[in-house]
C-alpha cells in the first residue's frame, strides 16, 4: 500500500483501512486524498485477503471529515484552473459510488465534526458508526452551494420530512438524533473506537439514547412537507413558538438559489438510483461552480470569514424558475458523470 500524505492505508485482520490524516483541515479531502483513497477502495473490493473496508479519522483530532476542501477550490477557481473544480467533484462522485456498490462490508467511524461530502462518505457506508463526539451537519446552503454526494438519495430515506429539514437548515445533529434519522446503524463508546472492525461491531455497540428529534417530528412533517421554500419560510414566520423562531433563523442566512434547488433536488430525486442522483449533483456543482453563490460563499465563510455573503438573488421570491431550470441543465456532451467516468 503507497504512503500518501495526509491518508494512511493499513490491513489488521482482514480489514482494511483508511485512516484520515488530516487534522488542521478538519480532514477536508484535497483531489490527491480523494484519488488516493479511490484507488485503494478499487484494489481491496477485489482482494481475497480483505474482508472489509473501514474509514475512520487517524489520531485523536476532532473531525471525522469536513468533506471536500473548499478553499483548495477556490483558489484552483480563482487561478483559472476550472478543470480542478470538474475533477474533483468527478473524482468524489466516483468514490462514494464505489463505497455504496462495494460487496464487501463497509464502515465509517464519524467520530467527531462530519460536514458536507464527509457526510455523503459515511452515509453511504453499510454500517455506519457514531460516538458522543459525532457532531454531523450539512450547511451547504449557508456557502451557496447544495447537500451533494447522493445526500438527496440518503435523506430521502429518512423518516417523513427529517431529510429535507437537514438538508434546507443545515441544522447539527448528535449521534441520537441521527440515530433517529436512520443516518446511523450503531453506537460506540469513544474508548473503543480503536477496537471497531465490520467483525466485531455489534459486540462493541451500545444502545443509542433517546432522541429529541421525535419530539418536533409532527411540526418537521407538517412545515417541510409543504409545497416550496417560500411557503415554508412563509408558515415559519406565521407561527409562534420557539420551534417555528430558531428554524426561521436558520434559513434566514442561507443562499435564496441554494435552498430553492435543494428543495426541487430532493423531490424530484424521489424514487431515483444513486447513480441517476449523483449524475444529477454533478450538473448542479459544475453549473454552481460557474455562478456566483458558491463563490462568494466561500469567500464569506470560508476565505474571508465575514460572514456577509451577497446572494444574487438575495430574496427567495427573486428565485425564478428559470434559473432552477439551468441548474439543471444538461451538461455539454462528453461531460456528464457516470459511474465509469
């Protein structure tokens, strides 16, 4: 196995596994990570000698993984190196196919921060494995960018409106609420997060505690389950109650464009495959990442940190169909995504 910077490859009793290494950057994947670990991934769902497959973070830093490195993006963008933001979202999408179509048992340790693609890395292992330290998030929409990775195909596999809540506020959950969810098969005690394997998980597991999201679930349903963003902003701000107030708040920041495409994304990925969603989030990142949004969130949270992004629109009724529309769009021929790109 190559040693590559900033990933490490090791066998122990039949498992392999891929340890990030990482910690500065919350193990955000740079193009090299993400090709290294494809590549590895590839070698060992055709090895006899590996029974499965674990992706866990190396040491004792506080993230599992913040998903791809935004500020690498940016900067390739900003030199004129727009061939980096086709790669490796290309490469990504590759990846975590791969880990979801994988025979073998597969298994992530989302010990600690798990943001953006690095949820879309767990979520689509088999058996996926929380600690009290799990903190998990998808705030894409905040950085006018969109949950990808196949997140409209994993959140529409949870119980009612759970998903399409996650995916339009961003809002953090700990390991029992994601427990809930169904984003988490077991739970381990972070003393034993060295001792987890596919083998031996269920020996070392605990019974998750009780969630609160149960208690909001009727109000989550009844305000994500209606017809578009500005309804739900509209009810939101009707209503009283604490509940209504803080998940106002938590929409209010977020790009108009980016939760508008996030909710049309999740609905019309009802019923579709992984690939058919994942061909779908590649259009959306590549025209995103040709707009002005995902830019300028990035210079705002990410690079500059001021947090006063302008969103163009900055209104959710200024969000035509339109530009929903060329979102979606095709890509030009020979640059669509497909397993085998």
């Amino acid at each position: 196995m190559p040693s590559t910077p900033h990933v490490e490859f090791s066998l122990r009793a039949g498992t392999g596994e891929i340890r990030l290494n990482r910690p500065e950057m919350l193990n955000a994947l740079t193009l090299e990570m993400i090709e290294a670990i494809d590549g590895q991934v590839t070698e060992w769902a055709t090895d006899p000698k590996v029974t499965g497959i674990l992706i866990a973070k190396a040491g004792t830093g506080e993230a599992f993984c913040a998903g791809v490195d935004q500020r690498a993006l940016y900067e390739a963008l900003q030199a004129g190196d727009r061939e980096y933001g086709a790669r490796v979202y290309r490469r990504f999408y590759q990846l975590l196919y791969r880990i979801a179509t994988c025979k073998k048992p597969t298994l992530a340790v989302m010990d600690g921060i798990t943001m953006g693609g690095g949820v879309a890395l767990g979520a689509h292992c088999k058996i996926r494995v929380g600690t009290r330290n799990t903190y998990l998030a998808n705030a894409d929409c905040k950085i006018g960018y969109f949950p990808d990775g196949g997140a409209a195909f994993f959140y529409n596999k949870c119980p009612g409106e759970i998903g399409m809540f996650l995916a339009l506020t961003g809002v953090a959950l700990r390991a029992r609420g994601l427990f809930h969810a169904g984003l988490l098969t077991h739970m381990v005690p972070e003393k034993q997060v060295h001792m987890i394997s596919p083998l031996l998980i269920n020996e070392i597991a605990v019974p998750p505690p009780v969630s609160t999201l149960a208690d909001i679930e009727s109000h989550v349903n009844q305000v994500f389950g209606l017809g578009g963003v500005p309804e739900i902003k509209g009810v939101l701000a009707a209503r009283s109650g604490e509940w209504a107030k803080g998940t106002a708040e938590q929409l209010r920041p977020q790009s108009p464009t980016s939760l508008a495409l996030t909710y049309r994304h999740l609905r019309t990925a009802q019923g579709k495959s992984l690939e058919e969603v994942l061909k779908a989030d590649y259009r959306l990142s590549q025209h995103l990442i040709d707009g002005h949004d995902f830019r300028e969130g990035i210079r705002a949270f990410v690079i500059d940190r001021d947090e006063k992004p302008a969103w163009q629109p900055a209104e959710q009724r200024d969000v035509t169909q339109a530009a929903l529309d060329a979102l979606f769009a095709p890509l030009d021929q020979g640059m669509e995504w497909s397993p085998a790109a």
